[in-house]
C-alpha cells in the first residue's frame, strides 16, 4: 500500500526489498506513526523511483540497487550480525530508533539537479585522491558517485557528499597500509548492494593521513592556528597515542603546525611528518577550524609618581607663573 503526501513538508521515497511480511507491515506502521515527527513526508513508492532502500536478509545480496537510491539502510534481526553496514535497522522496531535514522537520513536532503557535477581537478600523483575529494567537500552533494581504482579487480566508490563510500576487501587493506592511488575520481554507477556501504569519515582519515608523504596539505597553512571542531572518531578507526595527545591539545586550544611538533617533542624530522600527517587527516575529515589571533596591543609604559605634578611646575615656570611664597 501507498501512502499519499500531506500538504506540507517535502516529499521523499523509500522503498523496501526481501523484507518479510510482519516485518513490512511493522516498517511502513511506523512511518505512519512517526508522520509529522520529521521535516519530510515519506511515502512508499517503487524501488526504481525511490531515494532509500530498506533491505532486508531475504534480499540475499543479489539486489541491484537503482540509480535513484542514495542510502541503503539494512534491516536485520535484534540477534543477527551485518558489520559493514553504516546504516542499520533492528527488528522488532523502536519508535525512537526509527526516529532517530529518519532524521539522520534527512540531514542528505532530496535528490538534486541530475546534471553532473565537475570532475574534481587532478593534481600530483601523490595528492590527487585528497585534493579530489577535497574537491567534492566544497560542492553540494547530490547523491552521485565517484570511483576511483585501487588495483586490478580493486576499487573505492565514494557518494559526493563523502558520508559514505564502499570498497572490496582488498581496497580497504590497501588503504590501511598506506598504498593511496594515485589516481583521479571518475564519475560511477551506484555501487551494488553485495558491497557495504561504510561511513566515509574512516575513508578520509586515512586518505588523509597516507597522502602527500608525510608533507603538509596545499589546503592548510603551516603558520595559521587551527583547533578542532569536533573529536576524531577513534572508535570507528585506530589511533596512534600521538594522535590522542595532539587531539587532547587541539581541542583545548588552537596551535599552529610548529607549536605542535614543539609540544609534543617531536621535534625531528620524523616527528614533523607524523604532525603533517596528523594535520592532513583531521583536514579531509573536516575536523580543522582556523583561528587568527589578533595582533597584540602595545601597551605604553607606566609613568613614574608624580609624573604630572612635575610636568604642571615647568608649565608654570615657563609661564612665569611659578608659585610664590607668602
């Protein structure tokens, strides 16, 4: 059954695929439920025309998803596994849970404009996936993807608005060893749904901290302050302790590149590169926010006591009108 849009609040489409029957009912029940709880109107609608997907296990991973489908929420048991996926769904259904994706689902907006966006710009081969993806984080997301080849057989699709990527096995481990390609994005279909999709914040951190060799990004500056916004999200990925301290001191105050190496000893050129790479990853993970102190006030020096009693007595002895005894 199909829902029809209220009069306010924008209309958006979901649809579900090898979800069972009591699980169906029970998902489009609470969207009814959770109706004028969200700044949208959900309605159900064929999967070919729909912006999110609800799967469940009976889909078996054989699904293609259509090009209009920019998130796949999985919907699983209470007591199954479904690690790789970014979204999720337990089943029995929660009211505040399903509130609670809704609103984050809410946050990627409707489908925009379908023309293509401009293909990032490529740069030197050792930077060329950052600045592409730096690239992307300036323009409006619209549910597009990018791929962009890791090795024969091997490959990482990332959605425009950098939320979410998904890549083979293979993909990952070479990331994590730090073999970023040298290689620029190239607009791609959705990736399948056999491939999990992933937060794309684990993504940019190691982009980030695996490019360039270690020399700090063309999008920073060496002598400008920066704290920052948000704490990285150690849970997601695996911190170095270095990491963790310099996180601790950014959060607390602004620093510039070098007063950092200088906080935390590492003042070697080994240790200036760590700093970089730190500092790289925190950039592509939107995580930096400069600061520009304001110059210092000179501040004149005190006057000495009696300072303007002096000066009022040559004043008048000039004046010929120095005081007299009576």
């Amino acid at each position: 059954m199909q829902h029809t849009a209220a009069a306010s609040g924008k209309l958006r489409t979901y649809a579900l695929a090898g979800l069972d029957g009591d699980a169906g009912t029970a998902l489009r029940c609470m969207m009814d439920v959770l109706r004028g709880r969200v700044s949208s109107q959900w309605v159900q609608a064929d999967a070919s025309k729909a912006e999110v997907l609800f799967m469940g296990a009976a889909a078996g991973g054989a699904i293609s998803v259509p090009a209009s489908v920019r998130q796949v929420v999985h919907v699983k048991r209470s007591d199954d596994d479904a690690a790789g996926f970014r979204l999720q769904l337990d089943y029995p259904f929660r009211v505040f849970q399903v509130l609670g994706l809704m609103q984050e689902l809410e946050l990627d907006g409707p489908v925009a404009d379908p023309a293509a966006p401009a293909a990032p710009p490529l740069s030197h081969p050792s930077w060329a996936l950052f600045d592409a993806l730096h690239a992307l984080s300036l323009q409006s997301g619209s549910g597009r993807w990018w791929k962009v080849d890791v090795a024969e057989g091997e490959s990482i699709c990332v959605r425009d608005d950098l939320r979410e990527f998904a890549a083979s096995p293979g993909a990952i481990a070479a990331i994590r060893r730090g073999d970023v390609p040298q290689a620029p994005l190239e607009p791609c279909d959705p990736p399948p749904a056999s491939l999990p999709r992933q937060d794309g914040f684990q993504l940019l951190w190691q982009i980030g901290l695996n490019s360039g060799r270690g020399q700090l990004s063309a999008t920073l500056e060496s002598d400008t302050p920066y704290r920052l916004r948000l704490w990285p999200d150690f849970g997601r990925i695996r911190p170095e302790r270095l990491h963790l301290r310099m996180s601790a001191l950014m959060t607390a105050e602004a620093r510039t590149r070098d007063e950092l190496v200088a906080l935390v000893g590492q003042g070697d050129e080994a240790g200036r590169l760590a700093v970089n790479r730190y500092l790289n990853a925190c950039a592509a993970s939107g995580l930096l926010k400069p600061e520009h102190r304001p110059e210092r006030e000179t501040i004149a020096p005190p006057r000495p006591a009696g300072f303007m009693t002096g000066l009022m007595s040559k004043l008048r002895g000039k004046l010929g009108l120095a005081a007299t005894d009576h």
